[in-house]
C-alpha cells in the first residue's frame, strides 16, 4: 500500500514539472530518395549569396521568407547534366531578420569564406581557419532555370549535406 501511494504521489508530483510539449514531422530524406528525385546532384562550392525579390509564405507561418540565390561552382557532377559552365544558381530562402519560429524551418546558408577561429588554450593564442566548404546537393530544376533543394523550400538543409576537405591549424601559435 505504502508503495502505491508513493508511485501515486510521485507521479502526481511529476506532472508539476511537465510542460506542454510541441514539435513537428520532418519527413524522412535519405540518401536514396535525395538521388531518386533530384534532377541534378553536384559536389559545389558556393561563391556568393545575394537577396532576391522572391517571397515565400506558407500556413504554418505568417511569415514571408525572403528570397536567398546563392551561385556556385561545380566540382562534380553526380547526376544530371549543367549547361554552359560549370555554374548554378540555387534558390532558397531565410527568415526575416529578427525573427525567430519555435519548431521553424531547417533553412540553409552558405558563407562564401572559410571560417576563421580563434582563442587560447592553457594559455597559448592560436588562429585555425577552417578552408572553404564543399556541398554536395540533391537539386530540382525550376521553371526558371534555377534550382531549388529536391527537399522542398521548407527544410532545405535536407538537401545539403557539407563537406570540409582540411584545415589550416594553428596559423598563429603564441604565448599570450
């Protein structure tokens, strides 16, 4: 009876300390329907972003997305075929600054630059600077010649999967 009554009163106690709890459904996108879908997979390297006049908005949110097209070069072509040079523009978009959505979309961006990290450790300065990131990128064609991820505009990062090939470390060592 004693055990009873504890389990009852834990669990009642337990309920004090539980908030609601919110999510929602991704859908699953592996590697073989990424491929499956997409109309051209690359191995890229992004060389610049730039704001586009594209809106997108959705139910779920009462936000207009704004419009991102980011070019890129291609190193390899997994499927598909790229006209002229070896350039795409990929359309895809980002929340408006200063917004911020519980449970919001998977958005991507794509820094152009190599990040550079700094700081000490037991008492020594050093600089590592990480190379530029290649992409490999599961890509539907528009109707307007871009592209756009084969995942849809609502989780784009489904469609992208980041590649570091090296780093530079310790450009700069020292005691400080």
């Amino acid at each position: 009876m004693r055990k009873a009554l504890s389990l009852v009163s834990s669990a009642a106690l337990l309920t004090l300390f539980i908030g609601p709890v919110s999510g929602r459904l991704i859908e699953n996108w592996p590697y073989e329907r990424l491929f499956k879908e997409a109309d051209l997979v690359v191995i890229a390297t992004a060389e610049a972003t730039a704001e586009t006049k594209d809106r997108f908005k959705t139910n779920g949110w009462k936000i207009d997305f704004i419009g991102q097209e980011t070019s890129f070069a291609v190193e390899t072509i997994l499927k598909g075929k790229v006209k002229g040079e070896k350039k795409i523009k990929m359309l895809h978009f980002r929340l408006p600054d200063g917004v911020d959505v519980n449970n919001g979309p998977l958005h991507v961006s794509f820094p152009p630059k190599g990040l550079l990290l700094s700081g000490k450790v037991k008492g020594r300065a050093f600089e590592m600077k990480l190379t530029r990131p290649e992409y490999m990128l599961f890509l539907r064609l528009r109707a307007d010649g871009r592209y756009e991820p084969v995942s849809g505009q609502i989780d784009p990062a489904l469609s992208v999967r980041e590649m570091f090939s090296g780093t530079t470390v310790f450009s700069k060592l020292g005691r400080e």
